[in-house]
C-alpha cells in the first residue's frame, strides 16, 4: 500500500475517532469527568505538532486511563474501545 494510501485511511480513522468522542464529549447523561477525558483525546488528536501515530498513541493513552473507571455507562464504555480499536492500527 502506497504511502499517501495509508496516510489517508489513517486520517478517516482519525475522523471517524472524533466523531465517536464528540458524541461522547456531548453526551450529558456520562460522567463529567469521562467527557472531560473523551474532549482531552480529541485535542491530542488534533494537535498537529505531532505526527499521527503520537496523537493516536496519546489518544489511546488517555482512553485506557478513564476504561476503567466504575461510573462509566456501558454504552459509553463500548464507544471509547471502538475509538481505541480504530486508533490502534495507526503507525507512524
């Protein structure tokens, strides 16, 4: 796969991942503080001093930190490891 292929799928998956954390970011019936979290991930995503393998590593490091925490509804459990499971094939 060509470089500029690659480059490409990685940054849909990139959106694909905000729009996943927008939603939970918006989301009023999760916690404040996973929404904090969810919004904390988007901004590693987006800050483009950093190549997309370190914003999706830091992304995913931030996710893993709130996975467990006990008040986190299901549904929104389930929409954070989808948005882990996308940024995890990202390579630099």
């Amino acid at each position: 796969m060509s470089k500029s292929k690659r480059r490409e799928e990685f940054e849909e998956r990139v959106r694909q991942a905000l729009g996943i954390l927008g939603e939970v970011s918006q989301d009023n019936t999760t916690p404040r503080n996973i929404r904090r979290a969810a919004k904390n991930a988007m901004d590693a995503l987006q800050y483009k001093e950093h190549s997309l393998g370190v914003r999706a590593s830091n992304a995913i490091s931030i996710l893993d930190d709130i996975s467990q925490d006990p008040n986190m509804p299901p549904y929104t459990r389930v929409k954070l490891w989808n948005v882990a499971s996308l940024l995890e094939a990202i390579k630099d």
